[in-house]
C-alpha cells in the first residue's frame, strides 16, 4: 500500500514538475508553425534558418571569449541586430509576407515578455 501511495506521489510531482517547464524547442518551433501557418517545407526552412543562428551565435560567443574581447554594450548590440537582420533575411525567402508581419509581432511578444522578468534589482522598493 505504501508503495502505491509513494507512486502516485512521485508521478504528481514529476507531472508538475514536466508541466512547468518551458517548452523545448521542438514544442516551440510547433506552436510557431501553427501560429504562422507554416507547411512542412516552410517549418523545415525555419528549423534549419533558426539553427544555423544559433550556432552561429555561439561561434561568435566563444571567439569573443577565447580571444579575451570584452565588447560594449553598442558593440553587442549592434552584433544582435547584424544577427537578426541577416536572419530576417532568410527568412524573407521562405516565408509569405503576412508570415514576416506574424513572426515579427510574436519575437516582440517575447522580447517584452523577457523584459518583464529581468526586473531592476530593488526595484519597488521602498526608499528608507
């Protein structure tokens, strides 16, 4: 009877736990081809675009880091944007106009998104 007690209380926190993670990446890319109505080769297209981003985001990470450059916060910034145009790019290719327009309101749905949960430190604080 234990046992089966135990069991169920396991498989309810490992349930909960599951449920509150975020999506991984496969779960995203298809709740984003849903939203942009993406087909398979478009989905495919995307999968390879957004990969290949990454990576090449990771590349530059690691040079920057094993060259010893710290670059400012202009420089980082205007890499970001290098990045996302040159993604944006591709991804015009692949995609119907009204799919650019979609995506680029739900990249800024998450931008804001990510905003809100790296608050200031302290901020709401009262000032004593």
């Amino acid at each position: 009877m234990k046992s089966v007690i135990y069991a169920v209380a396991v498989s309810t926190v490992l349930t909960g736990i599951a449920m509150a993670q975020p999506p991984g990446r496969a779960e995203h890319m298809d709740r984003m081809a849903i939203l942009l109505d993406l087909d398979e080769y478009q989905k495919t297209e995307v999968q390879r675009i957004m990969q290949e981003q990454r990576e090449t985001a990771r590349a530059t990470r690691e040079a920057m880091h094993d060259s010893g450059q710290r670059p400012s916060r202009e420089e980082r910034v205007a890499l970001r944007e290098q990045m996302r145009d040159a993604t944006m790019t591709q991804l015009q290719a692949v995609l119907r106009p009204e799919q650019i327009t979609k995506f680029e309101v739900l990249r800024e749905m998450a931008r804001e998104r990510g905003r809100g949960r790296r608050g200031r430190h302290g901020e709401g604080r009262d000032e004593d």
